[in-house]
C-alpha cells in the first residue's frame, strides 16, 4: 500500500467489460510474473509492470507516487513527499520510495531513478526487437538481490567465502554507497563459513517440527495446503509455585518468548498464506494486549506484508503474510512416495473393508448381467494386494471372504505383489486373466 506524493489526472476505469473491446485477441501484452507457480497454483501475471531498485520503485506503466507505508514517522513521510515531487519523473510514470529509503538523502533518488530509468529503456528496446513470448526482464540472481534489498545501514559486516563473488559483491555494494565497501570481508579459514557462524544450526530448525523456547516451552509448526498451524506448549517452563500470580507471569512469559520466535520462524522458513496461532490461554486482556503488541512488533521487520488480528476469545490468533515463493520446506523436502506427504497410511484393515466392498459391486453387477446363478460357480476371481495387507485377508477376514465365496457361488484368492503400493489392489478374472478392477491409492 501506498500514499500518493503527487496528485495525477484521473483517467476512467477500465472494466471487465471493455477489456474485449480495448484488448481484442492477438493483442500483444507486456506482462510480468508477480508470483510463481506455488503447489497447485499457476503463476500470477499483471500489466501493472514493476521495476525495483535500491530505494525506489518504478512504476513505467502508472502515474501513482508514493511512499511506503512501513515508513511510519510523519515528518519523514512528508520530507519523502516532497523528495517525490521533486524528482524528475516521466510523464506517465510513477515511482513508490521503499522502507530502505527512510532518511537517505536526495541524491541517492536522484540515482537510483536513472538507473531505473535505464533499465526500462533496454526492456523496451527488446520489446521493439524480440518476438511475443520472450522474456525481455528477469529479476537479478539472489547475490544482486541480496545486496539490493538487504543491505542497510546497521549492517556491521559481509562475510563471504568465495573470492570472485567477494569481488562482485564489492562492485555491486560500491555503486551504491563507497562507504560501506569496507563492510565486505573475505573468509579464508578452513572450517566452513555456516558452522564458523552458526548458521547450520539454525538451517536445521528451519525444518524440525517444534522449536524450543529460550526458557523451556516450545513451539509446533504445521503447515498444511490451506493454512498454517502453530501452537504454543509451556513444556518444562513450568511455574512450581501455586501462586496464582507467578503463574500468569509464567504463562505470559512463554507466550512473549513464543511472539518473537513465531515472527523470526516465519522469516526463516518463508511461510505464507493463513496462519494460526494458538497461545496458551490468558485471562487478563492486559496480557493479551501485550502478546499481541509483541507480534506486531517483530513482523516489523518482515519484508513480506503482513496483517495480524488481536487474540480471539478462543484464544487464537490470526494473521495473514504475504506468499511470494514456496517456503523453505516444500523446497527442500518431496512428499512421500507412499504417504503422498499426509504422514499416513490405510491400516489393513481399512484395505480388507475395500476390497470387500469392491468384490461385492464386480459380483453384484456380474450378477445383474448374467441372469443365470448356475453360471455362478465358473466365476473365479484372484485380488492382487500388497503382502501387507495379504497378511490381514489370510489370517483375520479369512472368514469373512469364506462366507463370501458361499453366499455368492464364486472363488476368491489372493496373491501378493511385493511392488504394490500398500493402498493398492487389482481384482482378475481367474479364468480369463482379465483385470475387472484397479483401485489406485
């Protein structure tokens, strides 16, 4: 979101409905990949084309200016305004000043528009030079980006361990600000630069399922297709005391704890979408308020928008965060080959009451076709299943099936196909070796 530094000429409102007669088909359209493809979900496509650079953002295709809401001092929202208007801005352009703007001086807009500047130049001459379908734009690799948005000022120091990235890194930082050339430092030990800093560590609560707290609660983070689940446990922070003031004491203190390491999770893992926070139950409001206070003050430093909701009389809280790219989990784990990623299997016994059931409906419709129950006793039909499952039908349901061959006049048997997948099952025609079904899992 943002407020607008320079009021613009309002043009008409473009609707669904004149979209046909303003863009008829085969009109060629420059367009931009907002978000990537994410699980099941295409990726998300605009005209509103955006350019991002060190502290501004352009935009080439919308008049709008402004400045970024996360900027919330007034007067430096206001020298931020007047730093837009003077800027020499395009006609038909616009430009957004970004939170890494605040208390930079002019010049550094100044710059960081004419670079801008130029890089829409080259996208329009490749338009002009390229057939439809090119991609005339491409986001920079991670270490441009990395420079390009997390580079500020109470940065103290840049470790890296490769020599020529070291260098670049260095160009890149250079053009921006001399000054903070210094802060690159090349690694030369020998023991790797993630263990030296601890990050390895950090990587691998990135993937556990509960993360502890400093004093003893914890936390469980589920992430599911339609939101994501997180639960706030005491654990052993545990008051001994009876008092029943201490225990508040202890039970807000967790869920402090809980509130900043809910907000850095969040970073670390990539999270977006829905999100669910279930603290333990506090009944003072005060308390409540100050958790809520908490979280809000630790998604301040969350690049991704986010919006959060006051704890709810059931104890929970809601907020929202922005999904730009697939968390840190669905990138560096696959589903399960068996399970499909739901962490479960059918029992046996839930196999057993499915083939059961499907014997009924191939004998029940073999039955309605035949019209003749002497023909009855030739049909003869063999279930291909997992071992484990065979284990069931043989020693448990072998009754069961039994009375099935009597009550309909046929013959059931059972082999096992060790390459089967546990929730899977074939049913033959013995005589003909004719498949009649094949239940997938």
């Amino acid at each position: 979101m943002v407020d607008r530094g320079k009021k613009k000429k309002s043009k008409p409102k473009i609707t669904n409905k004149d979209i046909p007669k303003k863009y008829p088909a085969g009109t060629e359209l420059i367009v931009q990949v907002t978000k990537g493809p994410i699980g099941t979900k295409g990726p998300r496509v605009t005209t509103n084309v955006l350019l991002p650079g060190r502290y501004l953002v352009l935009l080439p295709n919308s008049e709008q200016s402004g400045v970024s809401r996360k900027i919330e001092n007034k007067e430096e929202r206001s020298r931020l305004k007047k730093i837009v208007r003077e800027l020499n801005i395009p006609d038909g352009m616009g430009v957004i000043i970004r939170t890494a703007g605040q208390n930079q001086r002019k010049g550094y807009f100044i710059r960081d528009l004419k670079i801008l500047l130029d890089t829409w130049e080259e996208i329009t001459g490749r338009v002009q030079s390229q057939q439809p379908g090119s991609c005339v734009f491409e986001e920079p690799d991670l270490i441009e980006r990395t420079v390009r948005d997390f580079l500020t000022e109470d940065i103290e120091r840049i470790v890296i361990d490769n020599a020529s990235e070291t260098d670049r890194v260095k160009d890149l930082i250079g053009r921006i600000s001399k000054r903070s050339v210094e802060k690159v430092h090349r690694y030369a030990s020998s023991e790797p630069i993630f263990d030296r800093f601890g990050i390895t560590r950090q990587l691998e609560t990135a993937y556990l399922r509960q993360v502890s707290l400093p004093s003893g609660g914890y936390i469980i983070i589920d992430e599911t297709e339609a939101l994501v689940a997180i639960d706030v446990n005491t654990g052993s922070h545990r008051n001994k005391n009876n008092n029943k003031k201490e225990q508040d004491k202890t039970l807000l203190r967790v869920n402090l704890e809980a509130a900043e390491e809910i907000c850095r999770q969040l970073r670390l893992r990539n999270i977006g979408g829905l999100i669910v926070l279930d603290f333990i139950d506090m009944k003072a409001p005060r308390d409540r308020r100050e958790v809520f206070q908490r979280m809000r003050d630790g998604l301040r430093k969350d690049k991704a928008k986010t919006h959060v909701l006051p704890i709810s009389d059931l104890g929970l809280m809601e907020m929202t965060r922005q999904r730009q790219s697939e968390s840190v989990r669905d990138t560096a784990y696959s589903d399960c080959n068996h399970c499909s990623g739901r962490g479960k299997l059918k029992s046996s016994l839930t196999m057993s009451v499915d083939i059961q059931r499907k014997l009924g409906e191939i004998i029940k419709k073999r039955d309605k076709l035949e019209q003749r129950r002497e023909q009855e006793a030739d049909f003869n039909l063999r279930v291909n299943v997992h071992p484990s499952v065979l284990d069931r039908l043989r020693n448990e349901d072998e009754d069961i099936f039994i009375d099935m061959e009597k009550r309909y006049l046929v013959k059931i048997s059972f082999r096992a196909e060790k390459g089967m997948h546990p929730e899977e099952f074939e049913v033959y025609d013995a005589t003909s070796n004719k498949r009649l079904a094949k239940v997938d899992r």
